[in-house]
C-alpha cells in the first residue's frame, strides 16, 4: 500500500529498523506494548531471518533490504553493530531525504560521525538505551544533532518513554550512561546474584532467595525514584542503631563495595570511549 511521507502523528508514523537484533528488539517491544505504534507501520531489516522471525511473530514487517526500510519509513532507527554502520550508512544515504528522523542505537559512533556519512540536512539523533527497556523499564539518553529541532527530540522522547526513563543529555554523557545504566544492569545481576547465594549459605532455597532479591532490588529502586531522596538518606533510614542492617553494611565497607562499584563505571566509560575511537 501507499506509505505516506512525513507524517508525524503516532497512528501515522511509519517507523524502520536497520538491524533488528536485541536492543532493537526490546525497543519496539516497548513500543508496541505502550501502543504507540501500531506493529504493521514497523518495517525491520537484517541479512538473516535469524532475528526477523521474532519480528514477524509481533506483527512488524521485515526484510533483507536496508534501503527499502529507508524508503518506506519516517523515523529510522540505524541499530547494526559499530564496524557494519559505515557501509551501511553509504548504502541508505541516496535515499535518506530531508523528512527523515535518522536515530542511531549504535555504541561509539558520534554524531559528528553520523552527519559526516549522511546527507547535509539530515535529521540525526544518537540514543543509548539498556535491555530492561524490553520490560518498559529502561534508562535511556539522547542526544540530537544540529538539524534536529525540538519537535524531533519531542517525538522521540514522546515515543521513547513508553520504554522507560529518557532523558535529553549532552553527546558527552553517553559514554557515562553506557557504563552506568547500559553496562550497570550487569553489575545489578551480579549484586541479585550474591544476595540469593548469601540466603541459600543460611538455608534458604535458592529460587525463592533469587524472587526475593530481585524484589528488594525492585523496591529500593522504586523508593529512590519516587521519594527523590538521596541514597545515603535511605540506607540511613533502614539502620537501627545496634541493628542487623549496620552490622551488614560494615562488611559491605570492609569489602570496599562502593570503591569497587565507582571502579567498575569508569572502567566501562573509558572502554565505551576507546570504542568510539577505533
């Protein structure tokens, strides 16, 4: 059928992916579940049927054409992996026109970039998101480059946050974020991890241990969001003087957990910088 240009109400946005693998997966996931695009205005593109098929099962429309996902959409998400964008970019730029919203998912690659291998009036802004956003409870951050206005950085906020929190940063922070939020879901398993094999060492078996970290987890980041109160005030609240939970926190100190933590999200930022200079 006719595919209508420009069009930027939600019922009428025709949105396309280059790449269809696990980040744009858990993206229009998000997406469809909040309703705000109908799964058949979604056109997904990939080499292999590998990742299209659970494409196909949402209701989305697929191929094997990149250029045709241009053709046929308005917001383009580019979400192929870091060393394949440039080729890619070469291929869909004859057809990449000044009513496009070009999003790019891809790590390491700068706007500066982007704009340099795509028309000179392109639309482009740069996303990084995080797998929770597959259960709507994602962090994500954009950024836009100079020919996105706030309309476009409306429409994709708009879009975006049926997948989570999205908040507009500057390019600067993203590497961070990637090391706080896209890298940091992995160290939180880790914490889960530990806390239900603490449980089960005291005889707690280990799949109802697991629920119930996973709930605590859930909880205490519920309160931080919604009380805006600063961690260190929370953690204050829950210790009685004498109590269980100070005795714990001196191991978690001897143990220089929060050293150990501010560690690890520099050494992801700084690998997420190195990356985009390769």
């Amino acid at each position: 059928g006719a595919w209508p240009r420009g069009a930027m109400e939600a019922s009428e946005l025709w949105v396309g992916f280059v790449g269809a693998g696990r980040m744009a997966g858990g993206l229009v996931r998000g997406l469809l579940q909040a309703g705000k695009v109908p799964a058949s205005n979604v056109l997904a593109s990939a080499p292999s049927n590998k990742n299209l098929d659970a494409w196909r099962e949402l209701g989305c429309r697929t191929t094997h054409c990149n250029l045709e996902v241009v053709q046929r959409s308005t917001l383009v998400f580019l979400a192929t992996k870091p060393h394949i964008l440039p080729g890619v970019l070469e291929e869909i730029r004859p057809a990449v026109g000044a009513h496009h919203i070009v999003v790019s998912l891809v790590a390491g690659v700068t706007i500066q970039t982007l704009q340099r291998l795509l028309p000179p009036w392109t639309k482009v802004l740069r996303i990084m998101p995080n797998l929770p956003c597959v259960v709507q409870a994602g962090a994500m951050v954009f950024s836009r480059g100079s020919n996105a206005g706030d309309e476009e950085a409306a429409l994709l906020q708009s879009l975006l946050s049926s997948c989570g929190l999205c908040e507009e940063v500057p390019e600067s922070y993203i590497d961070i974020h990637t090391g706080l939020s896209g890298s940091g879901v992995a160290y939180v398993y880790l914490f889960a991890e530990a806390l239900a094999e603490g449980a089960v060492k005291m005889g707690m078996p280990g799949a109802l241990a697991s629920r119930i970290a996973a709930q605590t987890l859930l909880g205490a980041a519920k309160m931080l969001l919604e009380t805006g109160e600063h961690p260190a005030k929370l953690r204050g609240d829950v210790c009685t003087p004498g109590g269980t939970t100070i005795y714990a926190l001196h191991q978690l100190e001897k143990g220089a957990l929060r050293a150990t933590v501010m560690d690890a999200v520099e050494a992801a930022t700084n690998r997420a910088c190195d990356m985009a200079k390769d």
